[in-house]
C-alpha cells in the first residue's frame, strides 16, 4: 500500500528564543537554524521513516530544489511535487527555554498546487491506499472526493485548525486527528462533539497528556511517555505520521497509536522538525519513561 500525502514543504527558519515574544517586543534570539519542515513534509518524512511507501504530492518554488532532494534522500516519492513559479512556502518559527512554539506561515507554492497534477498523481493510487490532507495546502476537498471516488481511505490532520476548512472535507473522512482545543472549535462550529462525527476513526491528541482514539461510539486513552521536552515543534506531525505508516501496515489502532507516542516522545528531546524525525528502529529501541 502506499500512503498518499498532498501537503505543505517548508523551510523552517527556527529561532532559540529566551521566551516567546509578545506584541510590540523585539527580542533576540540565542540561535538560528534551518531544517525542512511543513506539516506536509513532516508527515511523509515520518512515515517513510516508520517503515511506509509514502509520495507527496505538493509544490516548491525555484528556490526549493534543495527541500525536493532532501525528501528524496529520506525516502520520500517525490515524482509529484512540482516545481512552479512561486516561492517555497516557509515558516518563521520561535521556541522557547520550555520548547513551546509560535509559527508565522508564508504559504507561498504550497496554494500552488494544480488540480491536472493531483489528478495525476492519485491516477496511480489503488483502493486501499491511504491519502492524508492537511490544511497547508489548496486542493484539500478536491483531494479529498477524489480520494473518496477512488477508494482510499481519507484521512486529514486539522492543522492548523479552521473551522470551515474541516467541514468541507469532513463528508469524505475515514480518519481525523485533531487536538483537544481544536476538538472544542469544531463543537462551537458545528455543534457537534468529536463522538456525533460520522467519521470512523478519529484521533484527539492531548500533547503531553497523550492521545484519545474514538471508534464505534467507545474511546480510549494513550497515555504520552514523561520525557524532557526541547522542541515540541513537529511532534504531533511525527505522531500523525506513525499513525498513518501502522494503519498502513494494518496494524491494529490501539498498537500504531502507541507507536505513535513513543516517536512523539522522542521528537520533543530533539531540536528541528523533519530532518531530526525519529527512524522506526530509534522508536523502538528508545529508553523511554
Ligand atoms: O507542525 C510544525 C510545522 O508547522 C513546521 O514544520 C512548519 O513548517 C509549519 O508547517
């Protein structure tokens, strides 16, 4: 099976900051460095670290070459990531001394993505295939009906969280990870709690509480391993990538989200988001409270 991801690259310009700056304050920052990143790119580096055949499907500017290559050397299929005449997105992101983030997104190629390349793309996707969406990206429902009509199974990571973005593709939905206050916006938006959604698996993480799984009207806990955080930045990337590379594999939820949690765990020891992603063999072998 091969797991489809039309999602965001960017370059994330990461700054070590002593806190989080507030408005109006310049603040100066210990440290900068640069690593791949995007929640798209995040999310197929995961998975293709977790053991899974992933492709993307997204879009760089001229002066992205560099993000295509990389995702290719971490055994990404990069075969439908175009190269357009825009920009590669970015993202200005600050941590702090607790490993807390803020981003600022310049969605740049990534809304440049065209309808003939997903078209394209998912032309060779089978039934069975998963296809994950995040909300970085144009083309989020068209992906996801094309998904539905072809018979993969559509998942969507609600990132970052906007209310109408998640109802559009909610009808096509087999999967939805979101987080706890995300879960709270849908209820105000839709009047509906995560347990009244139509969709068969939905996942609520917890950050360092862990993650609940709600299926066939029952939920369960995963409880997150006690770790010293550095960067939470990319975590619950990290985590949904896992997830996604276990479903893949079939593995049963209960074991692919506790897969899950110990590469989320391990992911906020490191400082960085795609490059530092955790392998499957790391996950396993980590000591991990
Ligand atoms: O979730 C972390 C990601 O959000 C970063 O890699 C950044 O690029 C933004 O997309």
């Amino acid at each position: 099976m091969t797991i489809w991801n039309l999602g965001s690259i960017n370059a994330d310009m990461i700054y070590d900051v002593p806190h989080l700056p507030g408005p109006g304050e310049t603040l100066s920052a210990n440290r900068l460095d640069q690593f791949l990143g995007g929640k798209g790119a995040n999310m197929s580096v995961a998975s293709a670290r977790a053991g899974a055949r992933t492709a993307h499907i997204g879009a760089v500017g001229p002066d992205g070459r560099w993000a295509r290559d990389r995702l290719t050397e971490y055994g990404v299929d990069t075969r439908h990531i175009a190269v357009v005449e825009v920009p590669t997105g970015h993202a200005i992101i600050a941590v702090d001394a607790e490993g807390e983030n803020n981003i600022i997104l310049f969605q740049g190629a990534n809304h440049a993505i065209s309808e003939d390349q997903l078209g394209q793309a998912l032309s060779s996707a089978e039934p069975g295939d998963l296809l994950v969406m995040q909300n970085e990206t144009n083309l989020q429902v068209e992906a996801a009906k094309m998904g539905r009509e072809l018979g993969l199974t559509v998942c969507y990571a609600a990132a970052p969280f906007q209310a109408d973005a998640v109802q559009a593709v909610l009808p096509y939905l087999d999967f939805l990870i979101l987080n706890e206050i995300e879960a709270e916006q849908l209820q105000q938006a839709t009047g509906q709690t995560v347990s009244d959604l139509t969709v068969q698996h939905v996942i609520v993480t917890l950050g360092s509480k862990g993650a609940r799984y709600f299926h066939n009207g029952a939920d369960s806990d995963f409880p997150a391993h006690k770790v010293q955080a550095v960067d939470t930045t990319g975590a619950g990337d990290t985590f949904t990538g896992y997830v996604l590379a276990g479903m893949d594999r079939g593995m049963p939820m209960a074991q692919a989200i506790t897969q899950a949690n110990r590469a989320a765990a391990l992911m906020v020891t490191r400082h960085g988001t795609a490059d530092v992603i955790p392998d499957l063999k790391e996950v396993r072998e980590a000591q991990l409270g």
